[in-house]
C-alpha cells in the first residue's frame, strides 16, 4: 500500500496564528485594508451624524455628490503610479503645473479660438502629453532626478499659465457651457452621481489597468522600476520606458485639465497650483493606495479605493468641522498622517514579508 501524500501547507500558512494571519493580509493586501477601513469611516460618520455631531447628514446623496473631487485626484494619481513604479525615486510634482497649463490651453482653444469640443479635448491631453514629455526627457535621457526635474518644471508650467492669459481666468460663454459635463446622472438604485466618474474616470482607470498588468508595456515597467540593472540585461528599454512613464502622467494631467475647466466653468490659471496643489495629495493617495516609493509595485485598484477613502474622509471632516476654515486644516493633517502611515505599512510589508499587492 502507498500513502496518501498530502502537500505541505504554504510557509506563509504553518504554523501561523489567526493574529498573525490577519496582520500579514492587512499589511500586504492593501486593497482589503483600505475597503475595511472605508467602511470604518462611513459607518463612523454616519453614527456622527445620527448623534448631531455633523452640520448636515452624512448620508448617500452627500457622499455621491463627493465624488466630484474624487475625479481630479484619482486621475492624477494614477498618473503618479506610472510615475513612481518606473523606479529611480520616480515622482511627478509638476502635473498640478500642467492642469493649469493644459487646463489654459483647452479654454483658449474653446472660448478664444472658437475650436469644436472633441478636438479641443484632443488638444489639451496633447499638451499635457508634450509637457509631460519634456519631464521625461530630462529624467530618462539627461538623468536628471526626478524631484528636482519635475519641480523645475512645475515652476516653469505654472508661470507659464499665469502669464498665458495676463493672470486672468478665461470665462467666456463656451467655456461656461462645458460646467454640463459635470452635471449629475440618476441611475437607479444609485444615488446622484457626477456624470464624469463614468465618462472620463472609469474608462482611464480600465485602460490604465490594462496597460499596466495586461501589456508588455506594463511588465517592462514594473521590470524596470523593481531593478533597471537586471531590466537592462534583460535588454528591457529602460529610458524608453521611464520616459513613457512621464509622457502618461501628462496625458493624465491633460485629462484632469479639461475636468478641471468643466467643474470650474472656467479655465483658471492656478487650477492645480492653488493652495497645496494638487501633487501632493495625489502622491498622497497613490502611496496610500500601495503604490511603494521605492519602484517596482503597485496596483490601479489600490489607487481608486484609496482616493474614495481620502475622498469620503474629506467630505466628513467638513461637516464635522464647519467654523471657517477649520475642516479645509484639518484635511491638511490627516493628508499628512495618512502620507507617513502608508508610507511606514509599505515598508514594514516589505521588511516582513517582501511582498505588498
């Protein structure tokens, strides 16, 4: 008689306690994580609001109209996922600059030159594409650091939005007219939901998923961004690659411009420089959402659930903080507390269990 052979549980699983267990999923499975505590901030501000504790109900229709504000920042970090996956302590601090710019250019297209909408769309992701471009140019091929590459261009993009129009916005009645590709949608059994979030949002979330894990594309990035040595003499086109990787942070920014000018009904030359900007938080929500700083790892779907999480968060705080600007600081600490945690989980996953998804 032979025995039965049983196949040796996986090393992660021997042995291994329920805390145990619970930890390694929380660390290294970021999506779970932040559904989990998604639902931890609704359910919170929702009690809030049952006990009083909120100016306004915290309810469906608020939270659909939130999703507004998700749009630019969702978009924007993804553009960071390219960005920052592509290695070499890849970052993109001027896609706030390029909003502005592109955001400029698409309302002089529009409103000044008398331009038909889609090639005026067109126009803009393309100057968004060829600033994005020059970033890549100087990371890539002149091996410029990318902080240091980028924050020059951020300068220099958000001068020149400033000066495109004499510092002034441009609201003319074409521009104006654009406010309705923002307008809310009824779906049934849905709240209000901005009509952007499946017209613009989504369709760049699928094809930026596809890219990035469906592509060769996609595998020569992480290739590059986890090791460029070994990509190298794995006869991976490195720069190519990288410089890519700027080129579709910009095309992104591009697409945040138009968003942008249609939420605004104007095109504003400090759109995504304004206050804090708009890199910040969109590095922010890419490194919540798993993307890790050192290259080499992270995933879209972390990206879009970690900018919902940021985006509910911000939309409670507002209503749990009313007096002037008092929520609009508060957002600014719990942006910075919420940047230093992931940061410190993506770390710690990677130290204990060399992985993080």
């Amino acid at each position: 008689m032979t025995e039965t052979q049983t196949a040796p549980a996986p090393a992660a699983d021997r042995g291994e306690s329920l805390a145990a267990r619970v930890l390694r999923i929380a660390l290294t499975e970021r999506v779970v994580l932040l559904a989990v505590l998604l639902v931890v901030v609704v359910v919170w501000f929702r009690v809030l609001g049952a006990g009083g504790y909120l100016v306004a109900p915290y309810d469906v229709g608020y939270l659909g109209n939130a999703l507004e504000s998700m749009v630019p920042f969702a978009l924007l970090a993804i553009a960071e996922l390219f960005v920052i996956v592509s290695g070499r302590g890849g970052i993109d601090l001027s896609v706030g600059a390029i909003v502005s710019l592109a955001g400029m250019a698409f309302g002089l297209m529009v409103g000044v030159w008398g331009w038909p909408l889609l090639p005026a769309i067109v126009g803009c992701v393309a100057v968004g594409g060829l600033l994005g471009a020059v970033n890549g140019a100087l990371v890539a091929y002149l091996r410029f650091p990318a902080l240091i590459a980028t924050l020059a261009t951020y300068y220099a993009y958000s001068s020149l939005a400033l000066v495109s129009n004499a510092n002034a916005p441009i609201s003319t009645p074409p521009v104006v007219d654009l406010h309705s590709l923002t307008s809310n949608v009824r779906l049934p059994l849905l709240p209000p939901v901005p009509l952007h979030v499946f017209t613009i949002l989504l369709p760049c979330a699928v094809l930026a998923w596809v890219v990035v894990s469906r592509s060769t594309y996609g595998r020569s990035l992480y290739a590059v961004g986890t090791n460029d040595v070994a990509a190298a003499y794995a006869t991976q086109p490195v720069a190519r690659t990288r410089f890519t990787a700027f080129v579709v942070s910009g095309l992104l920014s591009g697409v945040v411009a138009v968003v942008t000018v249609a939420q605004f009904a104007s095109a504003r030359p400090d759109a995504g420089i304004v206050g804090n900007g708009m890199a910040l938080p969109a590095i922010t929500v890419a490194v919540l959402g798993g993307v890790a700083i050192q290259g080499g790892i992270g995933r879209v779907g972390g990206v879009l659930v970690a900018a919902l999480l940021v985006t509910w968060l911000n939309a409670g705080m507002l209503l749990a903080f009313p007096e002037g600007s008092a929520g609009s600081r508060y957002q600014l600490l719990a942006l910075g507390l919420v940047l230093v945690l992931s940061a410190l989980l993506n770390t710690l996953a990677l130290r204990r269990y060399g992985r993080l998804s």
